[in-house]
C-alpha cells in the first residue's frame, strides 16, 4: 500500500504512483459506459479534473492488464500505453518563440514525437512484462536493426552510441531506444531554449521525426513482434489540455491520419482543450475521425445510478485497503437517523393518501419520493426559532452532491475522515459522523462559490472572461439558487428543481456566461426535448452543480423538476436579480416561467 | 549580494551615486511611485517605466504619476503579463538602445511594483547582456497588504490562468524524472494552491517568510499563516516538507533554496516564487546556479486592484552583482543525457 493510502482512505493519490497491485485493487470497472476506449478507435475522454480520466489509463496498462487477466503481455488484447502529457516543457516558454512561423509545427511534432517515443520504449523495458525475457531478447534485437536503426538513420547519420551490443536483452534494447529518444527530445529543447531572447530564428541542424514517418512505422512493426499483443497499440494519452495550440493541432493530425486499426489514440483531456483543427487548417469530427466521451454527461444524465453504485463500490474499496473490511459506504456515511426518520413519518403520511384515494401519483411511493423531503426543509425553514438546519449527512446525499465526479465525492471524504479521525480520540474510525459530514459539505460549498468565484473578477489577459462576466455569473448563480429555494418552499406540486431550459432562444450574452459557468464547473449542460413546443426539438438545459446545493439549502437528491425560462428573465438574473427575485411569484417562479416535472431515475 | 534597509525619506543620500539607467514598473499599487518619488532624479539621465498594457485602466493613473515624476528622462516600454515573448522582447530593445547611448554602465532597478515574471525576465536579460554594468536593486516596503482585511481574509489576487516556465528559466527537464515543485508562499495561497492543482507534482516543498522578516510593517508572521493554508489544500500530499527563508534577504533566499535542491535528490525541481519580489530574486540567483531548475509561473486572474498594499516607509537596497555563467557546451548538455540514460 502507498504511503499516502495509510494515513486517510480518501487520500487522492495521483495513478500514476499506485502499483499495478494497487490500481486493480481499487478501480472500480467503469468500462460498460465507456466501451469505447477498450475498443480500437481514436477517442476524445473528456471530462473535468478528478472524474477519473487517469485512473482509467493506469488500468489499462500492460501491468495492471496483465494481473487481471493473469497472462503475460503477449496474452492481452491491446498493448496499452500511457504518454502523460502534464509535463511543463509542453508550457515552455521559449517554445512561444516559434508561434506563426513556419517551424512551429514542424518542431512540436517532433518533440511530441520524441516525447511518445520516450514514454513508450520506457514502459516496454520494465522486465516484469515478459513471460521470458531471454526468449525476447533476440527478437527485439532484430527490431531494432531492421526496423529502429533503418527508420532512425532517415534522419541522422550513424553514432557509435547507436552499436547495440550482440547479447542485449529486451530490457537492453528498448532502454537504448529510450535512451536516443531522449537525445533527440533533449537537442530540440536545448534549440528551443536558445530561442528565448532572440528575435530571429537561429537554424536547426538537428534530425526531425514526425508520426507517419517515424513512430507509426515503429509501432506498426513493433505489433507484429511475437511476444507482443496481436491487437493493436493504444496510446493513452493523458492530460491533452497541456498542449499548446500548436501541438493540439499537431495531434489532432494525427486522428485525422485514420491509424487507429494500428495504433489508436485515446485522449484525456479537460473542457479546455485548446482547438479541433490540424496543422493542415482542416477540422477533425465525430465520429468520421473520432469517438468522443464526455463524463460528466454520462454520468448526469440517465446512468446516475451506475454512479451512485460505482461511488459505493470506490469507497468499499479503500475502506478495505486501509484494513475496514465488510464496512459498507452507507455505514461509513450514516444518514443524521433523526431526520431521516422524521422524513420516512412524512413518506408514511404519503403513502397512506394515496391508500385512501387522495395520492397524485402514478405509483404508491411517487409522492413520497416526491415530496417528503422538500416538505420536511419547508419545516425547518418555517421554524423561526429552529434549532437546526437540514443535514446533508448520509451516502447517497453525499453522491448526489458530488455531481457526477468522483473527486468531488473522494476530496470532502478525505477532510471528513481527518475530522473525525481528529476528534476520535486515537480510536479507529469506522464512520464519519452526520454532523462532521454535514459541516464539511457546506463548508466545501461556500468555498466552491464565494471563495472560486464571489470575488474573483477575471482580468487580465487576452482569454480571460471580463469581470463583468464574471459578476454576471455570480447574479446568475445566486439568482437561481434564491429561485429554486423559493420553489421548494412554495405550494407546488414540483418543488425540487435545480436546472433551468429554455422556451426561447439564447442571446449570445446569456450563451457567454452559461458557457463560462460550464467551463468553471457551476453548471452541466445537456439538451432535452422542447415539451411546449408543436414543432418539437432540442433546446438547451442547464444543470446547478448540486455542490452549491447547501448554499440555499436545497434537496439534492434525484427526482427533480426542470424550470422553463425565457431569455430575458436570465439576462434579468444576470443584471438585477434582485429586482427578479422581488417578483416572484407566490409559487416562487418568476412570470414567463413554467415547471416541468422530470422522470423519476 | 549587499543589501541595506533605510527610510525612504533618506534614500537620496543612501543613493549618492548617478544612474545611468533606472527601470521601475508602473502598477495599480500606489506603492509603485514611492522610490520613483523619492529618489533625486538629476542623478539619472534616462528611465524606462514599464506598463502592462493588460491592466491599462488600473495602472493608468499611477503610470502618469511616473512619467511625471520622471519628466522627459521617463520612457514607456508596452509589456504584457499574456505575452511573456513581447514583455522580454519589448525590455530587451529598449535596454539595447540605453546601451547604444551609453546609459547601461550603471543601473538602478525599482523592483517593487514589477510582476513576479517581467522581474524575472528583466533579471536574466541584464544577466545575459549586462554583465559588466553595476545594477543596484531598490524594493519598496508595504505598510500592509490586502488593506484593512484581518489576516484569515487577506487576498492579493484569485484564480489561476495559465502556467507556464518563466522565459529565460527553462531549466533541464527529464522526462523519466518526478517532479518536486518548490513553492515559496507568500499571501497568495489560492492562487499557490491553484499553481499545485494544476501541476500535480509528485512532491512538495513549501518555503514561508522566517518569523521577524517581513519586509511589512502589520501582519509580520501571515506568511506562516498562509502557508499552513496552502498545506491544508494541497490534501492529496500526505508529506510535505516546510522550509523557511529570509524575506528580506536575496542571498538568503538563494541558500536555503540551494539547500533544498541539494535534498530535493534525483527530480525535476520546479521553483514558484510567490513571495515578495526580495525572494524572487533569489529564486532566479538559485536557478542561475543551477541551470537544471526551472522556474514557473502562474498568472493570475485577477487582483487586489483597489486594497493590494498600502505603500510604507522603508525601502531595501541592494547591489546586484552576477556574474554570468559560462554558457553550457553542447558536450555538457550530452553528457548529463548520458548520465540520465
């Protein structure tokens, strides 16, 4: 176990310092919603930091495979290769130098080149991959005669260094290889660095490698070695939003080269991947180039549940990878008993109505589902005196407030087992205490909003949203909140509303801030069918990220409403919410406005 | 490295000599202007003030301020803190043509209101081209930052842009290395704590002001207080080692960074220097000692624009005398290649 695993079961440990060991041990199979990436085929992996873009990597390297599917590399399916890119030489800024001129491209290829080469030969001289390394070794030692040196020598004249010796073993081979490739990466950056204070463009003399003429031929040749996977390479690249422009458009030539029954490209990235074109001006498109992922989408939209299930299975995990076995993560994260049991009172009450006749519901339990809840906040909310505000504590409150992405999930679990382990005594912690649980969600839930955003005006560069944006966003975000608090406590039937779509069309100024909202992780954005119009269609829907859920003491859990609003009354919200907010209506909606009910999930 | 504190109201006679040169930085700080205000200007014969054109409209008014205070000496040079190419290419010919007049031999740099980054930029283009020239560093003091907020609600600036090595600092990154970031907090401790979130090192290293030297007047020990908010964010470390250094102090900067390089073993050594512009100064010194480190910077959203600092009533001088390392030979650039391999 990692160091790190010891000291707190919700320690976020970065994938790639967890042994193959560790990595089976705790990953949860995630790959029934995303069969794409084990399947041949480029693929974009997109998704917001810590839903577990690189954890999934890791799982699908040889050593993490070769464990799980207790045979030795040759036996995979694929040859996974992880190539991370969170490397600041891609940020150098030297490298700026280069931008809109001619080499730009031609430069960045090969150091992303040389960069894969790198990681790829480094992964493949870890001995523990071969069955029987001493059979290997004269099989890659023809690969690389016959196939590295030819391809190399294109390029560059002969060195001495090149000579492998007669008896090099597999571990040999592909460390020299690794070895020439750091050479060729090292004398493009020491070019680039040169660059730093001049103006003019000093010549390169140095070899440059590019992706068809140089790593697919590689590659090509290395997939059909015996000992290898028959199946073809996929290259897991990680973190793709640290590219620069240049590069990402380099990359992205490379999805348009169509190579993936070869090699497939399989990329992570943030919302922030810097452009879609390739070095050539064309565009690369779904799904005649690639496969594209969006996590959190898939995991807000009809596959909640697998979530919740695969959350469940992460914690049980790490419990029993710190020593607490046969915990369960809903007796980790116990529910406040004593408002739930006032909640279940209520659902009782439900029930009984609709024995009685007096249920609006399709299903016994629909109104319970319902309504139980929002009517028990409406109670604390009408006590003036109250002792108590209402508790976010419990497993499956916890899930729904980490809004589709693990790490939201993970980092409260991490402060609250160190609270608890802090007011433990010494003992062992074998829960977290409704109280501590609830403490910590609202706490992470004014940083997420006041501290992240409040007083943040972005300013100052070219790419930066002005800080009037950012001012809007802020009215937005606490217009809707105060809105859909006012629906909870209203007479409506619908009262657990957390998502807005449009009965109109957006104006750009409202499209802007939403789509920074969504860029800053406030909002997910999908589409759903246009209910209140003839001519059907899509039309956009926005989601509150349900960690702001406590700000304004909201439900949130599933079983949700969506508000129908116009555009002006968002650009109202964005400029005067407060005037907004004076008029709304008894049943907290503001004019114009109309609550839709959701399915039940 | 020498350096003396003194009052502001005295700094003319502290400054007895003429400057040929004198570089300061325009800002939305007021205390941009103290030693451009107090200095004896006949003793100079030529100033570049540098504006960056990203923050025009909070820096305008106190730019005006020095190009009158400055008079027909002051020249503006445009820097932007989105284009670190054409900060380092707009300082560079202006310091080209300072020299072709003959007015480098001597050089008095206001370091105060400069962002981390241009300072750095400035630093090694002196350090590449001016090598001969005696250049004599100036910092004005703060009275107090984030004006008038208690210390758990102090803040300079929000929100991360991009990160990226500073031009001039790339060190020698080898990519079969782990990555030590050394971060020497300061007030700034979202936008620190944002700069690790976004490079995910595997290691860490936080250096915080040593206790009685603060270059501010209140809130002597924050820098303690912020760092121990840093750590409490970075929770996905579960060592992190703590290391402090002198604020008011360069040269003691730079020891105590080399210390830790010398520990930091076998990886690639990040430095971010967050902290006064003193210790900035000697995070470039330790990087132009060891050409392996890079250094690194992360842009910030936004500021404090309206309660940044409050200007106070001392200044440090200092003698910024370096000599320029040999350039590295391409032999020695294949032999650290091999020893990696």
């Amino acid at each position: 176990m990692t160091s790190e695993l010891l000291s707190n079961p919700f320690q976020i440990t970065s994938p790639e310092d967890l042994t193959a060991r560790e990595t089976v041990s705790l990953f949860v199979d995630v790959f029934t919603d995303f069969h794409k990436i084990i399947d041949p085929g480029h693929v974009f992996l997109k998704g917001p930091r810590g839903t577990g873009k690189s954890m999934m990597f890791r799982y699908l390297q040889p050593d993490c495979q070769c464990l799980v599917k207790e045979c030795a590399v040759d036996g995979l399916p694929f040859l996974g290769i992880y190539v991370p890119l969170k490397n600041t030489n891609f940020a150098l800024a030297e490298l700026r130098r280069l931008e809109h001129r001619h080499a730009s491209d031609i430069l960045n290829e090969h150091i992303l080149v040389t960069h894969f080469c790198v990681k790829i030969f480094e992964i493949l001289a870890r001995p523990q991959l071969y069955r029987h390394p001493d059979m290997v070794g004269p099989i890659v030692r023809e690969f690389y005669n016959d196939t590295f040196l030819p391809t190399l020598l294109k390029e560059t004249s002969y060195d001495d260094n090149y000579k492998l010796n007669p008896d090099a073993s597999v571990i040999d081979v592909f460390d020299k290889i690794k070895c020439i490739s750091i050479m060729l990466y090292d004398q493009a950056l020491t070019y680039a660095k040169k660059l730093a204070f001049r103006q003019d463009l000093i010549p390169y003399d140095g070899p440059l490698y590019d992706y068809i003429g140089f790593l697919i031929p590689l590659l090509s040749d290395l997939s059909r070695l015996p000992s290898f996977p028959k199946g073809p390479i996929y290259l897991l690249i990680d973190d793709a939003h640290w590219l620069t422009e240049t590069q990402a458009r380099v990359l992205n030539s490379w999805v348009a080269t169509r190579t993936s029954r070869k090699v497939s490209l399989k990329i992570s990235t943030q919302y922030n991947y810097k452009t879609y074109y390739t070095s050539t001006g064309a565009t690369i498109d779904t799904p005649h180039d690639y496969a594209e992922i969006d996590i959190a989408t898939i995991y807000t939209g009809s596959k909640k549940s697998r979530y919740r299930d695969r959350i469940a299975e992460i914690v049980k995990k790490r419990l029993e990878l710190f020593g607490l076995k046969d915990i369960t993560a809903e007796q980790f994260f116990p529910e406040d008993v004593e408002q739930e049991n006032k909640i279940r009172g209520i659902e009782e009450q439900y029930k009984a109505k609709y024995d009685i006749g007096k249920g609006k519901g399709h299903y016994r339990t629909d109104d319970a589902l319902r309504y139980a809840r929002p009517d028990f906040i409406k109670s604390l909310a009408g006590q003036r005196k109250s002792s108590r505000t209402y508790s976010y504590a419990g497993f499956h409150q916890l899930v729904h407030l980490s809004s589709g992405v693990v790490r939201h999930f993970i980092h409260p679990a991490h402060l609250m087992y160190a609270e608890a382990k802090s007011q433990s005594g010494g003992k062992d912690v074998r829960f977290v205490p409704a109280s501590i649980q609830n403490e910590v969600v609202r706490e992470e839930a004014i940083n997420f909003l006041f501290s992240d955003l409040d007083k943040v005006g972005m300013e100052g560069h070219e790419t930066a949203p002005p800080r009037e944006d950012i001012k809007k966003l802020s009215n937005l975000i606490q217009g809707l909140g105060s809105i859909f608090r006012q629906i909870l406590l209203s007479e409506r039937s619908e009262r657990k509303v957390i998502s807005i779509a449009f009965s109109d069309k957006l104006s750009d100024r409202v499209m802007r801030i939403f789509y920074l909202g969504v860029q800053l992780g406030y909002f997910q954005e999908s589409t759903i069918g246009r209910k209140d119009s003839k001519s059907g269609g899509r039309t956009r829907l926005y989601v509150l990220n349900r960690r702001l859920a406590p700000i304004w003491n909201l439900d949130p859990t599933g079983f949700a409403g969506y508000l129908f609003v116009t555009n002006s009354i968002i650009e109202e919200a964005m400029h005067q919410p407060a005037r907004l907010l004076r008029r709304l209506g008894k049943d907290g909606i503001p004019e114009g406005s109309r609550l839709i009910q959701l399915e039940i999930f | 490295m020498s350096i003396t504190k003194v009052e502001l109201s005295n700094i003319r006679t502290a400054l007895s000599e003429t400057y040929g040169l004198f570089i300061c930085s325009s800002s939305f700080e007021d205390r941009c202007v103290s030693i451009p205000a107090s200095i004896d200007t006949d003793k100079i014969s030529r100033a570049l003030i540098l504006s960056n054109v990203d923050y025009l409209d909070w820096v305008r008014p106190n730019q005006q301020k020095l190009v009158n205070a400055l008079g027909e000496k002051g020249y503006v040079i445009k820097v932007r803190s989105s284009d670190p190419i054409y900060t380092a290419d707009n300082i560079n010919q202006c310091l080209k043509q300072a020299r072709d007049e003959g007015h480098t031999d001597s050089i008095l740099i206001d370091v105060t209101a400069f962002t981390h980054e241009a300072l750095l930029i400035l630093i090694r283009l002196l350090r590449i081209s001016f090598s001969t020239s005696r250049i004599t560093g100036a910092y004005a003091n703060a009275s107090e930052y984030s004006v008038g907020d208690d210390i758990r609600h102090k803040w300079l600036s929000r929100g991360i842009g991009e990160v990226r090595s500073v031009l001039g600092y790339p060190g020698n990154i080898v990519l079969s290395r782990k990555t030590h970031l050394m971060l020497i907090v300061g007030y700034e401790h979202e936008r620190a704590a944002g700069l690790i979130d976004s490079i995910e090192p595997n290691s860490i290293a936080l250096g915080y002001g040593r206790s009685g030297s603060a270059t501010t007047e209140k809130n002597k020990d924050a820098n303690e207080h912020y760092m121990n908010l840093v750590k409490q964010m970075a929770t996905s470390f579960s060592e992190i080692s703590l290391f402090e250094i002198p604020c008011d102090d360069p040269q003691g900067t730079r020891d105590k960074l080399r210390e830790q390089i010398n520990k930091a073993g076998d990886v690639n050594i990040l430095i971010a220097p967050m902290n006064n512009k003193l210790s900035t100064i000697g995070a470039a010194w330790a990087a132009f000692e060891n050409r392996d480190v890079q250094i690194c910077y992360a842009r910030a959203l936004s500021y404090n624009y309206g309660g940044y600092s409050m200007p106070g009533s001392h200044c440090y001088l200092l003698d910024m005398q370096w000599k320029e390392d040999p350039p590295r030979s391409s032999e020695q650039d294949r032999d650290r290649t091999r020893r990696v391999c």
